[in-house]
C-alpha cells in the first residue's frame, strides 16, 4: 500500500483507489506550447497596421499608460527626460519588468528615451 492510500485510508477520505491511476501527459501535450508562441497569438495582428506610441511620462502614476499600450501589443517609445531622475529611474525599473513578464525587449534609442518592443517585433541595429 502506497503512503498516499495509507494517509487517505487513516483520515476515511474514501479508500485512496484514485490515486492509483498514473497521470496521463498525452492528454496535454497537444496543448503546450512555448511562451512566444503564446505571446504571438494573445497580440496576433488582426490585420491591424502595426503601430508605435510615444510616450512622454511626467510622474510615476503615467506607467499605467505606457503598460495598457505595451499589453495591447503596441510598441512604445518612452521618454523620461522630463522626469526627475529617481522617478525616470522607477519608470525604466518597471519598464524592465514589464517587458521581460511580457516577453518583450527594451532598448536604449537615446539620452533617456526607451523603446519597449512586443515579443512579435523585431529589432535591427545596423
């Protein structure tokens, strides 16, 4: 007898057959799919055009903004010069999450001004 039949057994949650049965992965394994893929589809265009927001935050509280755009699937060039240096610095901090949880790139373009690309943008340097 298995230690989880015997715990079920002991508190008379029934008589701990269920928990004899292995778990199928095949079930799921149609399912799984990489996070980029996942990221791809939620911000799939519709045949939409791509577009790009600039943003010009001038406190903390403006992040909502540049998140609901970045989330939508837009790409969002943020300029925190006119903002002082520990909210620029807060700015960017979350900038940074935002786009790593995403699945996202930010780059440096300029002295103080950050684009944040979607998982399905692709960024060239030459």
């Amino acid at each position: 007898m298995g230690a989880v039949r015997r715990v079920v057994s002991y508190l008379g949650l029934g008589d701990g057959d269920q928990y004899d049965e292995p778990y199928d992965y095949d079930e799921y394994e149609d399912e799984w799919m990489p996070a980029s893929e996942r990221a791809a589809r939620r911000w799939g265009s519709g045949g939409d055009p791509a577009r790009i927001i600039m943003v010009r935050p001038r406190k903390y509280s403006d992040a909502l903004i540049v998140g609901q755009h970045f989330r939508e699937g837009q790409a969002v060039i943020m300029d925190v010069a006119g903002m002082p240096l520990a909210e620029a610095t807060r700015m960017v901090d979350f900038a940074a999450g935002l786009t790593y949880g995403c699945e996202g790139r930010i780059e440096r373009i300029a002295d103080k001004v950050f684009l944040l690309a979607p998982a399905d943008v692709e960024i060239t340097t030459t």
